[in-house]
C-alpha cells in the first residue's frame, strides 16, 4: 500500500451522526490535508452546507465535493469515479479521502469500486466506519417488525424481503471495520445494553464497537486502520449482494418542502412532531429562515427527536428561503405532510 492515498468511508443509516462525527474529525485534522465526498439522498443538500457552514481551518470550500440526488452506491460509475478522478489528479492531491454515504447507501459496492484499475493502484479503503443511532437501536428502529413488512407486502406484492430498515442496518455494520454507537448521551445503562444487543444480533464480522456522544472521537481511532477494505470484501456480508451495484432503494422516497418565513419556529416544530409521528417520516432535515434573525436555523429530526439550533449568519445576497427535506418509506403522502404544516 506504499504510497496509496487512504480513503476512509463512513456509513450509518439517516441520522446517525455521520455529519457531526465528520465535522469533528475536521476540526481535529492538525494539519492534514483531507478531502471529503459527501452523498446524500434526494435532490437537496443539507449536510455539505452545513460542513461549508463551519469554516473549517485545512478544509477549505474546494475540498469539500457533494454528490446529491441518489445514492453513491448506485452511481458509483457516473458520479463517485469522476469525482475520484478529479480529486487524485489535482497538483497537490489530498493525505487523505473520507467519504460520507448517504444513510440510504449501500458500502460494500462503494467499497468494490476502489479496485476499478485508475483507482487501485493510487487509493486503498483505510477502514469503513459505520456510525450507529444508539436511541434509535435500543428501541428497535433496526430490527424486523414483521407487522410493518406484512403490511407493505400487502401493498405491494413485488416485496419478498424484510424490513428495508433492518437489512440496511444489517449491510452497514457488517461492512465495517469500526462501529461508533454514537448519541451515548442520550441513553441510560439500559439503553446502551440493548444498543449493544441490537448491534451483536446483526453483526456477522470482528468489528470493534466504541461508544460516542456528538461524534466526537479521537482522530486516531478513525484514522490508520489500515484495513485495506478493497482486498477483504469476502468477509463483508451483504443483504444485498445479488442487487449489487443495480440496488435502487424503491422502498424509500424523498421530497423537498419550501416554507414561508417563520415567526416563531415553535409553531412548526409544534406541527411537525405530530405529523412525523402521523406518517412515521424517518428523517427531517433543512435550513429555516427566521424574521428578525440574521442566523439561518437548522432544523434536524431523526423520528420524533427534534433539534434546530442557529449556525451561522445569512451570506450577504444568499437566497434565505425555508426548505425542508423530507425521507421516509414508500408512499409517504407528500400532500398530507404539507397540509399538516400548514402549506
């Protein structure tokens, strides 16, 4: 590997932590020059704006490329490769590669692609990262519900899987070389023993597991692991392997929702609890403008826990509409969602 470029990918289903665990690594690079591939799902980005947003120092704007609109794992030929490219053959190439997956992804495919020829002989995959809600493992958001499954097999007779939940989960963890159970904050010693056993329940590999709050983890645990993840892809089981590079993720949809400028963002966040619970959306994510505030909010909610929190000062002439990005299963009702916000 003498002299390859190490690349280090993060996974994690929607909402896990995998933006703020990356904004840490950033921040904490001392010196490294790092480039990061963020991929996200759906038409909208939120979570490159918000490491744009940072400012962070050894991270410039121009280091930081985002692929929307998809999943990498599904255009690995059409977007990631291009993108690999364009980073290696710069004068002056980053140390290091860390790419985000979107929480719909698949990393095993991802992972494949680093042994197409232009890329081998130049990078090799440091080591998969996959980044784990704790609260949302320890109430068994990732195990099968075999009540939700006989209910979308009734919609749609195609479906002859389980939970697409669970077997992302499944794929995720089982590609990685280090899994960060992140949110340990927000869980008791009951909570992070079903965590645990969620994760040991799924998991098929060796695969260290440390605890995390706010993604914060220590530079040298995430980086030089040495894995070589490209010449080790026979251990990584996947759900998904006949689908391989064709997997299209029909079981989830994604929309974009504009919104007036708010008053109080209380009156939204008293709506929108309400309506994720309505129609189970699993992640809700976007940038609010607030009149009489100069700071954009950012709202992110994972299920029924919601956050939002100022982060940065609107740009002189930045367009400072409200958008939200919406994600759930199959046959989310775009239309109800909005009536039930008010739109």
């Amino acid at each position: 590997m003498s002299g390859k470029i190490p690349a280090t990918v993060v996974t994690g289903f929607l909402g896990a932590g995998k933006t703020t665990l990356i904004q840490n690594l950033l921040r904490n690079a001392n010196g490294r020059r790092l480039a990061l591939i963020i991929n996200e799902f759906g038409e909208t980005g939120v979570d490159g704006e918000l490491v744009k947003g940072c400012k962070i120092e050894g991270c410039p704007e121009e280091n930081i490329v985002e692929l929307a609109n998809g999943c990498i794992c599904c255009t690995v030929a059409d977007d990631f490769l291009p993108t690999m490219r364009a980073l290696l053959d710069r004068p002056n190439p980053p140390e290091h590669i860390v790419i985000e997956t979107s929480g719909l992804a698949l990393p095993k495919p991802l992972v494949k692609a680093f042994n197409w020829p232009e890329v081998r002989t130049r990078v090799t995959v440091d080591g998969v990262i996959a980044v784990v809600d704790g609260p949302a493992a320890a109430a068994g958001r990732f195990a099968d519900n075999l009540d939700a499954v006989a209910a979308q097999r009734s919609a749609d007779a195609a479906l002859d899987h389980d939970s697409p939940i669970a077997e992302l989960f499944e794929d995720q963890i089982n590609c990685a070389d280090l899994i960060v159970l992140n949110k340990n904050d927000q869980m008791d010693d009951a909570a992070r023993t079903a965590a645990m056993a969620a994760i040991n329940h799924e998991l098929k590999r060796a695969a260290k597991v440390v605890p995390a709050s706010f993604g914060v983890i220590d530079l040298k645990v995430l980086l030089g692991l040495g894995a070589a993840a490209e010449d080790d892809l026979d251990s990584r089981y996947s759900h998904h392997e006949l689908e391989g590079e064709d997997h299209d993720h029909d079981e989830f949809t994604s929309f974009r929702l504009d919104l007036p400028q708010l008053k109080k963002p209380e009156d939204l966040l008293a709506r929108l609890l309400p309506a994720i619970e309505r129609h189970d959306i699993l992640r809700v994510k976007g940038f609010l403008d607030v009149a009489g505030k100069e700071m954009r909010l950012v709202l992110q909610g994972v299920g029924p826990r919601l956050q939002h929190y100022y982060d940065r000062a609107w740009a002189p002439g930045e367009d400072r509409s409200s958008r939200l990005v919406v994600i759930g299963l199959k046959g989310l009702d775009h239309a109800a969602i909005a009536r039930d916000l008010g739109l």
